[in-house]
C-alpha cells in the first residue's frame, strides 16, 4: 500500500492493563469496519454521526477505509482481529494546516483509554505531517470524549452553539501533554501486571506429582505458603496432584483464572496459551525453556507465543524463567520454583538469571532483606524490567528497586524511565558484563571510548543508577536505602571500640570522597562525659574496649543529636560473648527513640549475624555488615545518589517540526537505499541533517573528475579543501586523501591527482570551503547496550583515541549537561585561551552539543556518528563542522512501545 505508515502498527497497554493492537486503516478492513459499525450502540453512533444512523452504504465504507495516510487518515484499534475503535482526520483541503478529527469506541471498550490512543497517536500522525491544529465537534452529552480531550493534556479551546462544543487544539506537544503522557504509560503497565501480582486465582499448567520435578516444587511452594486465593492444578494424567483435585485442561476448571504458570514441554506452550486466551486469563508465566535461547527455531516459536498473548490482551512472564513471587500477606504468592520464600519487605527485585535468582532469594532470607516482590523476566519476550520499574514506581510495598540485568531490550526506555523513578526510589543494578557499546561501534571513536569501564560507571551515576558489582554489594546497598534516610552531604561520623577497625572505616570513607570531620569541643566535652580518659572523642570516636551498651548508647545519641554529620556507622568488635546482643539491642532503642535524618548504619565483627536480628524492624531498621569496608562502600553508594538526586537536570533543546519533517525525508529515503542491514549516510545527507538541526557546516560539493573539482571549486569563495571519497579511505587523511588550503585551478588540479592517487576505488572528491583555524574538537554518538545514544565530547583530531579526554553522557543533553561535559575535559583549558592561544566560542559549542541531542531525538535509527573535528572558532564567531559521518540502522522489532519511543516523539525535560 503507498505510503502505509506502517511504524505505527503497535501494540498498547491499556488503561485497565488490557493490551489492544493499534494500527493504519487499510483498504481490507471494510468488512471489520461494518462489523464494528454494527457494534457501536446506538448512542455511540448518534454521538459519532450527529444523528440516527442505521447502517454504513458502501460508499461509505470505501471512503472510510481508504485513505491517503496523508491528508486523510485513520486508525484502528483492534482486539482477536475485531476493529473495536476508529479515529480519523481530515484536512480542511490538501496539505492545510488545520484538520478535523473524530473518533468512536464501541461501548464495551469505552474507559479504557482507547479513544486517547487513538487520539495521541491521530495527533502525532498529523504534527508529523505539518497539520499544526486540531478542530472537533463533540455533542454537548457526549461527556466521555470531552474526557478524552481533555485527558490528553493539549491546550484546549472551547466553543458551545446549539448543543455542539467545537473544541480546537494546537498539535503540538506541551509540558501538560507529555505530563500526561507519562503517567498514563505508568499507571497502564501497572494495572496490566496487577493479575500477575496478585491474581483471584492461580493454576498451574503441569503441575506435578514428583516433588522433584520443577512442575511439582511450583505447585508444592505455592500450596506451602497457603496462596489466599484457589490454586488449580492442571494436569492431563493426573486426577490429583498433591492432594488437590486436578482438572485435565485449563478449560475445565470451574472459576475465572486471573494468572496461569506453564510449565509443560515447550512443543505444548502454544496450544496451552491458547487455551488460557480463551479461558480469558489475564497473565501467564512461562517456566518452560526451549524458547529463543536455544536458537531461530526456539526464537520463532517465542514469536508466536507473543502473537497469541498479545492478540488476546494478556501479559507474560517468561518464557524459560524460574517464577515470580509477591511476600504481601494479602496474597503470599510464592511462584518460583526455587526453595526459599524471602520475609517480606520492601525491595523489589527483577532478575534475569534464573539460576542466580534462585542465590539472590536465598541470601536476602539469610541477611533478613525483606523482599516486596521478585520477578525472574527469563528471555522477557512480553513483559520486561522496564515494565517491571514502571509498575514499581506507584507500588506502596517497594521503596528500593533492585536489578539484575544482562542486557536491556529499550535502553532509550530504561534511562528515560530511570531517571525519573530515581528521585522518589533508588534503582540499584548489578550489571553482568561490559557495555556493548565497543563491539558493536568499534569503527567510530566515541563507540571505542564509550566502553571504558569508567565511562560505564559515570553513565549509571548520571541516569541515578546505583551500580554495584556483586549480589553481596547489591543487598549491602540495598539494606541500607531501604531502612535508612538517603544522606544529605559526604560527612560521616563513626563510632568504634577498637582503633583498628575505625582507622580502616575512616581510610574506605576518604578513599569513596567522603570525610570524618573534626568534631565540636562542645559535642566532644558531652561525649567524654561517661568515657574514662583513655577514650578517644575525635572524629573516629573510639570507646576502648571497655566501651559496653551504655558507651554506645550515650555517643551515638550525641552525635545523631548534634547534626555534625551526615550519616554515622557504630562499630562493634565483640569483647564478650553477649556483647553484640547487647550493644544492638542499645542500638535499637538509639534508633527507636531518634527522628532526625542522619543515617545510622552497624558494623558488628561478628560471623554469627544474630546482632542483625535485633537491628530489623519498625519503625527502621538498621543496615549491618560485617566489616567497615562494605559499610563505607555502601554508604558512598548512597551519598552519590543524594547528590544526583540533588542536581538541576535542566532543560533540553527540541528541533522545531520543520527541522524535524527535513531530517525525518532525508532519513527515510536514505534507509530505502541503504536497506535492511544499514549503512553510512552519503556526505550530502549527513550535511543535510546538520543543516537542518542548526549546525554550520562549510559550502560543500561533491565532484566527480579533475575538470569538474576544477569548476566546483570556482563557484566557491576563496580557498577550498578537497577529500578523497572511496570506501577504502575511511580515515581520508591518514592515507594522504585531504589536502588543505589550495586555490586556482592549478592549485586545485594538483590537489585532486595527489588525493584521489591514494585509493583505488576512488568515487570522487569533496571540494568544501576551507575553513580557517579554529580548535578542533570531537562531538560523537553511539548506541550503548544499557542507556542508548550516548554523546560525547572531547579533543578533536588523530589523537583522541590516545589522549581519552572525553565526557561522555546518556542522551538527551540539556543546557546543565552540555554545561558540565565542556568544562570537564581538558580541551576547555585550550578553549579559554592556553598560552596565548586564541579563545573559543564556548557559548556556541554548548549550544551545538545541545542541538545534536536534538538531532538524535528525531533519528532514532542513528547508531554511531563522528563529527571530528568540529572547529570551534573565536568568540562570536560560532562553530563549523568540517568532517562528518553518520551510520543508520532500521529500527527493529521492540519490547510494547509507546509513543515516546516513535521516532520524532522527545521524552518530557522534568525527566
Ligand atoms: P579524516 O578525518 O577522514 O582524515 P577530515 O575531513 O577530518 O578527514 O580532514 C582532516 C583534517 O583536515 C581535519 O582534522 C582538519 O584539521 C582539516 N580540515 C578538514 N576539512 C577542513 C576544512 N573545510 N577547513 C579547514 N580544515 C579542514
Ligand atoms: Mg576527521
């Protein structure tokens, strides 16, 4: 079909968590569109038609069904391949900028946010293509979409004559519809996961006499912690499974079933999935393996298994997990197959290692971690850690979200979402293996430098990520954040009965950017006051041995009560046999009686672990470790994302949509000539999409021949440059393909036969404007593995590589980031004016490094790009960009999108 838009086929959580399938009208849906026709009640109709209308006449559907996808456009929604919802607008003539929109849910769909989807995508559709506003006629009874308009956020205009509201709105995106954006998205996915969470009823498909097999340890766990709601074992062979009457298939068992597990031979899952589709089961979680992890037959199986969750509206776990778990009383749901079921808490985990999920519940049980709810996301086709983050953010059980990830399937997704849910609960990840960054964009050289293993740190710190590097970390900094307040500044207090010990706590401290500070003569006169005099009231305090509950009690209440620090860590090293006990237990009563915002953390050099029993509980607990080292670590943890959480975010630069409709036609017809496996943009192009994002570029042209680089050089001003273009020649100048500075046609004759000797698959030169001095700088782009498209700026020219003086940051840059990225380098000393060189136009270089954000907002299909060097003239002068390259990849299939992640859609600044 001409000019389908096919980028917006998708699938979309809905409101209630139910999932429909949006997609472009097409010619073939007449028969779906009378049938949808029929559906709508006869309100709906009235309300859509303005009158009584009994049926749709043929021409009527052809007019509908067909349009042009440009000046006339529409979209379904559809659920088991039925159109339950149609929205359309039409402009006023060819290519106006003003367009009516109209839409219709038939009735049993309406409240669930269909109309809005409708609506959010009808309104980027035509943004798109330049419609700059919206007008629609509502009938003044017609109260649920005046809902919808309204829901969505865009400025409103109302007008009322005889019962019929005209409403207008602009198309374009504001704060109040972005706003509005992201909640919806947030408050879908978590009501979609809600039936997986906390079902009316469980049933387990293979559920197992031998209580060896992993069908039988599921079904065992969950009878084990008495789920509230029934338990329904199926199973084709067997009347029972342990004691529990079993039904042969999900269809037979007499009572809704909110979530199924599955847990059968994988050639059986699809047949099993369909039976829950039709069973109208809300969530499933696939144990078995065999699946896209053991290669294209298993991945083409998993395909079809998602096909059948998604067309029927469910969501799932899995495939090849080991379970997922929920510690709420209100419904104990102990899913895994794995031995332990954690206490419960408020930490919520996602792994996606079974194995190791299986060690992560064992030893948060051991260290008295509570757990709110734990999800193994296995090959996570359906539902995946970011649904499982956004379904968190609102969950009143967690406070602390912990990760264990490998790779993430939309990291655009995860650091938007990330940086939000950071500042109201802290993300801790462990992160298995280097970014892939490095391997995938070794030929660019922010993708080299990218995957340095401080770049990967750097980035997690700035998405407000805690990054850790074992399980042990995770929970050490776990513990912490979720008992204790996050703390305000880098000063520590501790308190010690033994100098060794504080000396190796102060000396973690120092080494993570913390201090001791000195503390007051008043406080340490107060602190002395029950010491004998061999006792130290610096800053470690140090009781001596003789130190017992009393000592500790009476320091630490001092020092949590003078405000002197931040954060305070009390170290025990046992002296007696029930000294731990008693020392926390004096603790506890510390803790208890305290209200201020100093974090308290233990130390106890104890193996036993019993003095931790004491310190959990109401109203906080207070995080041990047994040494100071993990103590301070995990502290320091905790201090950096205070600090994070403290920083202005700022604000970034969004291209206008003209800007955006340029670069968007070059892009697409790029990616029809370059095809499935992507490839480097032409020169011309990549000038195109600068141009279009506000960057100068020289005067450029390309030349084929020694007569035509002749003439082209003539028809610019002045001196010109002139490249080799040949495939072979990436690096034109290390092959001696660039000469500099020529003018006259001699000049540029001999200039074309030296640079075009150097390759032998020469296609031409590029003869640009030279371009006089200048600093040379480097502004990159890369995709990485865990947050996206990173940007980076450095030193520009052959030594970049060698000198790594490059700040490296997730996309999208704003004003504060671009900011803070010059000034860390050291190309900034040169841009100030070193020895007398001349100065920068760093005002100018902010701004380009904002604007290229911009630029890879609307080109999501960008994978790597090098502008080396963009030249950074004087003050006032601005910035050129002499040297780009750009490599373009086709977007591939993606975990649910929403419309954020559709090219040309940039996510809200608050985030
Ligand atoms: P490559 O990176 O493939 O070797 P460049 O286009 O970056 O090729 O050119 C090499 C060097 O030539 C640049 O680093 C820059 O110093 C200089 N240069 C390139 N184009 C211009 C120009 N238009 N004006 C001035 N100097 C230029
Ligand atoms: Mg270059």
């Amino acid at each position: 079909m001409a000019g389908y838009p096919s980028e917006y086929e998708l699938d979309v959580v809905l409101r209630d968590g139910g999932v429909a399938r949006f997609r472009p009208i097409r010619p073939d849906d007449s028969g779906r569109l009378k049938d949808f026709f029929e559906a709508l009640g006869p309100e709906s109709r009235y309300f859509r038609f303005f009158r009584i209308k009994e049926t749709l006449s043929e021409e009527e559907v052809a007019f509908f069904t067909q349009v042009d996808y440009s000046d006339r456009m529409a979209l379904v929604a559809t659920l088991d391949d039925a159109v339950i919802g149609v929205g359309r607008y039409d402009r006023a003539e060819p290519a106006a900028v003003i367009a009516e929109v109209a839409f219709a849910v038939v009735d049993e769909h309406q409240g669930r946010g269909i109309g809005t989807q409708i609506l959010q995508l009808l309104t980027k559709h035509a943004r798109d293509g330049g419609v700059e506003h919206f007008r629609a006629y509502v009938l003044g009874e017609n109260r649920q979409m005046m809902r919808v308009f309204r829901n969505s956020g865009y400025e409103l205009t109302r007008t009322i004559d005889s019962g019929v509201f005209t409403v207008d709105f602009p198309t374009v995106e504001s704060e109040g519809s972005l706003a509005a954006e992201a909640e919806r998205e947030k408050r879908a996915i978590a009501a979609s996961l809600l039936p997986l969470f906390f079902p009316r009823s469980v049933a387990v498909i293979g559920a197992s006499n031998n209580p060896d097999s992993i069908g039988g340890k599921l079904f065992n766990n969950l009878l084990r912690e008495s789920l509230t709601g029934p338990l329904y074992p199926v199973n084709p062979t067997s009347k029972v499974v342990h004691s529990v009457r079993a039904y042969q298939s999900i269809l037979e068992v007499p009572d809704v079933v909110d979530l199924a597990y599955i847990v059968v031979p994988s050639r059986f899952v699809l047949d099993v999935a369909r039976q829950c589709a039709e069973k109208g089961v809300r969530g499933l979680v696939v144990i078995s393996a065999g699946f896209s992890e053991v290669g294209p037959q298993g991945a083409e199986l998993e395909k079809e298994l998602l096909d059948i969750v998604r067309s029927s509206g469910m969501r799932m776990v899995g495939p090849n997990c080991m379970g997922l778990l929920n510690t709420a009383p209100s419904i104990r749901l102990n899913g895994t197959f794995g031995p332990v079921f954690p206490p419960a808490g408020n930490v919520a985990m996602s792994s996606q290692s079974g194995a190791l999920g299986i060690a992560i519940l064992d030893y948060a049980t051991r260290n008295n971690i509570g757990i709110s709810q734990f999800v193994s996301v296995g090959n996570k086709a359906d539902v995946s850690a970011n649904d499982l983050i956004l379904s968190w953010e609102d969950d009143p059980a967690t406070d602390v979200i912990t990760l264990y990830v490998e790779s993430f399937g939309n990291p655009r997704k995860f650091s938007r979402i990330a940086r939000r849910i950071g500042r109201s609960k802290p993300i801790i990840a462990v992160k298995s293996g280097r970014t892939a960054a490095g391997s995938r964009a070794a030929s660019s050289h922010t993708g080299a430098l990218a995957s340095s293993e401080t770049a990967v740190r750097a980035l997690f710190t700035q998405a407000g990520v805690i990054r850790v590097d074992t399980i042990e970390e995770l929970f050490d900094a776990a513990s912490l954040l979720a008992s204790q307040p996050i703390p305000r500044g880098t000063r520590v207090g501790v308190i010690t009965n033994a100098g060794g010990p504080g000396i190796l706590a102060a000396d973690a401290l120092e080494d993570h950017g913390l201090v001791l500070p000195e503390l007051s003569l008043e406080l340490q006169e107060r602190i002395g006051s029950v010491l004998p005099p061999a006792a130290s009231t610096r800053n470690p305090v140090d009781l001596i041995a003789s130190g017992g509950p009393d000592e500790f009690a009476h320091a630490t209440r001092e020092v949590l009560n003078s405000g002197e620090v931040d954060s305070l860590i009390v170290i025990y090293v046992p002296t007696s046999p029930e000294g731990a006990d008693r020392v926390a237990e004096a603790l506890r009563t510390c803790q208890d009686s305290y209200e201020g915002d100093i974090a308290l953390l233990s130390v106890f050099m104890d193996a036993s672990g019993k003095a931790g029993t004491k310190l959990a509980g109401e109203p906080r607990s207070i995080p041990t470790y047994l040494f100071p080292e993990a103590a301070a670590l995990a502290l320091a943890r905790a201090v950096r994302h205070g600090k994070w959480r403290q920083r202005d975010p700022g604000l970034e630069v969004q291209l206008d949509p003209d800007a955006t409709d340029s670069i968007r036609r070059v892009i697409d017809s790029a990616l029809d000539r370059i095809g499935d496996d992507g490839g480097w943009l032409e020169p011309d192009e990549v000038d195109a999409c600068l141009r279009a994002a506000g960057l100068r570029t020289p005067e450029t042209a390309v030349a084929v021949g020694r007569d035509q680089a002749i003439a082209t050089a003539r028809e610019i001003d002045g001196p010109v440059v002139l490249k080799v273009l040949a495939e072979s020649a990436l690096h034109k100048s290390d092959v001696g393909g660039v000469v500099l500075n020529v003018q006259g046609d001699e000049e540029v004759g001999t200039g074309y036969d030296q640079v075009t000797a150097v390759a032998d698959d020469v296609d031409g030169v590029l003869v640009q404007e030279f371009i006089p001095k200048g600093h040379e700088v480097l502004i990159g782009m890369a995709q990485d593995s865990n947050f996206g498209p990173l940007v980076g700026f450095g030193l520009g020219g052959i030594y970049v590589e060698l000198l790594k003086d490059v700040s490296l940051r997730i996309h999208p840059i704003t004003d504060v980031d671009a900011s803070e990225m010059v000034r860390e380098t050291k190309a900034f000393r040169l841009l100030e004016g070193y020895r007398n060189q001349p100065q920068g136009d760093v005002a100018a270089l902010e701004d380009a490094l904002q604007r290229i954000s911009g630029l890879i907002s609307v080109m999501p299909e960008l994978v790597e790009m090098d502008l080396n060097p963009v030249k950074v003239l004087e003050p006032g002068l601005g910035i050129c960009v002499v040297d780009a390259r750009m490599r373009v990849e086709p977007m591939g299939p993606d975990e649910l999108p929403t419309m954020k992640d559709l090219p040309g859609v940039a996510s809200p600044t608050s985030v």
